[in-house]
C-alpha cells in the first residue's frame, strides 16, 4: 500500500508541475485536483484550442472500446432480518446479471459482495465464501458457474438484527476511502474486486430501509430524519451517533460526516477517469411500503449524482422472477455503456471556477448532464455517454478572462 500511495505522490507532483507551467491556478483548484487525482493517468483530449485571453475548447475522440479491461461489480447489503424475504431474489439478481454480462463479452468482469456494515473493522471489506473465495471473476469461471459462485458468497451472510448491518451507502464509502479497507480488498481479490490500481468498480447497494444519514442534533443524541421523527430504535442512534457523525464542541450539536458529497467524492477520488457507479435497490415510495423511513430518498439522491440505476426492492418481493429480469434489463445495457465509453473527461488546463462551462456530445448540448468533479475534470452523464465526439468549452483558471 505504501508504494501505491507513494506512486499516485509522484503522479501527482508530476502533473502539478507540468500544469503549473502553462497556467497561473488557486490554491483551492490546486487541492482539488490533488484531492480527485487519477488512480490510472489522466484521459486528456485529442485536441485543444485556447485563445489569447483563456477561452479554450477541448475535444475527446470515443471509439466505442472498452475504457478498462478490468472492472468489478460490486454488492453492498443490507443483512438486516427484515432483507430475509429478498435476499435470496437479489442474489439471483446479482448471479444472472454477472452471467448476462459475461455472455455478451465482457470477460474480465468480476463480482464480489460485502455486508452494509458500520462496523469499522468490518465495513466496505469484501466477503468470503465458505470456499474462500473473495472475488468471481468471468474469465476464470464459465459464465453458466457464475450465478453459483456468486450465490456462494451471499449465503454466508447471517441476516438478523437491525442498526450496525443496516449501511450499505456507508459501507461502499469505506470500501472506496478507506485505506486498510482499500489494502485488504486488495490482498483478498488480487486487486481485482476492489484496491486494484486498474479496477473500475459499479457499486451496486440494497436495503428495506431509508439510510441512516442526517444525524445532527444536540448531544442528547435525538437524532430525526429531515425533521421526520424516527421510530424507537437505539442501535440506529449509536450508528449515526458513532459512525456517521461527529460530536461539534463548539455547537453541541452532532455534524454530519457521511453523506452524498462524501460518497461521491470517495468514488471520484477512487476512480479518477476510471468507469464508475453508484445504483441502488430499495423502497422508490410509500406505496407498499411498512413505514415511511424505508422510502430510500438518500439512495436516489446518491444514484441521481453518479449516474446510476435506481430499482424498486418491491418487486423483489411481489415477484422475484420479474425481479432478476428487470433487474438485468436495467443494469447491463447501462454497465456495457460505461466499460465502452468513458463518462470523466480531463481538460487540458484547470477550469475557472467564475465562470460557466459548456459540454456537447456529438454537437447537442450536454451541459446538464455535467459536473465538474476535480479542477480539470468533467463527468459526462447523458445518457450513458454513448457519444463519438465529447467537446468542453471552458475558460482557464488564472486567465484574464477567469480574473
């Protein structure tokens, strides 16, 4: 772990200095660069062209290939006992999709899976089958034996209990954060199935209940969900109080310290121009549903800033069946986009942050389906980014026409 840190350092430095002599930048950009840096080198553009004054327009050229031939899908799960009725539709899901993609040429896509844990010694760490085996991957295993292999692996997850196995979201924030965690993923999957230098990853995360987020309240710890009084639950409390929140000394208060920003500038910090997602299963509204805290409005919100699928987990349990059908539906044709066409795009200098930036692709405006995410980086999310020509119009950070 040392020396892959140790080599994004050098990365890093060797990037600052090139940028450093072709444009004046903040120091603000500077670290943000630095924050979203690449974990496989930059995808620059094919061409550029900047006028006098830092007006400046930058092409990407896409062929329709695969970004990576290394890329992992990944299932984050609720092992709560109230999943006991869709665990076992989900991991049929989970083996048929690996199976759909396999079939359609994808071969060295893998698939693991982790419990939705708080537990810091267990969150975002991938899981073992009784076998031992971390991480199923389909260039190794016929795709006929992966919905087995797969199945392996989520049959070991002991569904009982509430609070702590309730976390999905918070666990794929650890698996993409956290060093240790990042270094044993690593070890256990051969950098396959997560730490690998290469290794796009699709987070794929399921639960009954609404994420156990907005813990900001007085340090009483009587925490509410966006003003919504939350039901008895004290293991829920602990989590938000210990895991996902930080107790403010000068307000009293608890500040938040998980939340979308967070877990999407985990992915873009892990990912750098490497395919990533976030999609989710759970409750998409109140119809069907038990109580109104297992609506998953932070599960769309996360879906919404990353460019996911969002799939109704109601259907898990009314029909299981059209459940794995439509769940494949969904996700392969929108994992197959992302292998074969990048969705972050590196300007060849840093974007003023004072004024707007454009985005086409392939000549019709994109710009609402844009982000920026680093100091020179764009994600492109519209839709699937299955475009030939992606062009940026932006000016330069320390231009005259920036200041």
């Amino acid at each position: 772990m040392k020396k892959l840190f140790a080599t994004k350092q050098r990365l890093f430095t060797s990037i600052a200095t090139g940028l450093l002599l072709t444009s004046i930048v903040s120091c603000t950009e500077r670290f943000s660069f630095q924050y979203f840096g690449s974990r496989d080198g930059k995808n620059p553009p094919s061409s550029n062209d900047c006028n006098s004054t830092g007006g400046c327009t930058d092409s990407f050229n896409q062929q329709g290939t695969l970004v990576t031939d290394k890329a992992a899908v990944i299932f984050s799960v609720d092992i709560s006992g109230s999943m006991i009725d869709d665990k076992d539709p989900i991991a049929a899901a989970a083996g048929k999709l690996a199976e759909a993609l396999a079939t359609e040429g994808f071969e060295k896509l893998c698939f693991g899976a982790m419990a939705g844990h708080a537990d810091p010694s267990i969150s975002g760490k991938l899981q073992a089958s009784a076998a031992g085996e971390y991480c199923v991957c389909a260039d190794q295993v016929p795709a006929a034996e992966l919905p087995a292999r797969i199945l392996a692996i989520f049959s070991t997850f002991n569904y009982a209990g509430s609070g702590p196995v309730e976390n999905p979201d918070l666990a794929a924030q650890n698996f993409l954060s956290n060093p240790d965690v990042i270094q044993f993923n690593a070890n256990a999957s051969g950098g396959r199935c997560g730490g690998g230098l290469n290794t796009g990853v699709f987070m794929i995360s399921t639960s009954d209940e609404e994420s156990q987020r907005a813990a900001k309240d007085n340090a009483t710890v009587n925490f509410s969900r966006d003003g919504t009084t939350l039901y008895p639950d004290p293991s829920e409390t602990i989590v938000r109080r210990d895991f996902m929140s930080k107790l403010n000394a000068n307000t009293n208060q608890y500040d938040d310290i998980f939340s979308t920003a967070t877990l999407m500038s985990a992915y873009n910090g892990y990912c750098g121009t490497l395919p990533c997602d976030y999609s989710f299963i759970g409750y998409k509204s109140n119809s069907g549903v038990p109580a109104p805290q297992e609506v998953n409005t932070f599960g769309q919100a996360d879906v919404a800033a990353s460019g996911g699928e969002y799939i109704d987990i109601l259907l898990a349990r009314n029909n299981p069946t059209a459940f794995v059908q439509t769940f494949v539906d969904q996700l392969k044709p929108k994992l197959a986009a992302k292998l074969n066409y990048s969705e972050i795009f590196d300007t060849k200098f840093d974007i003023c942050d004072s004024k707007p930036f454009s985005v086409k692709a392939d000549g019709v405006d994109v710009t609402q389906f844009s982000s920026k995410v680093g100091a020179n980086r764009v994600r492109v999310t519209a839709p699937n980014n299955v475009a030939s020509v992606i062009e940026i119009k932006y000016v330069q950070a320390g231009s005259f026409d920036c200041n």
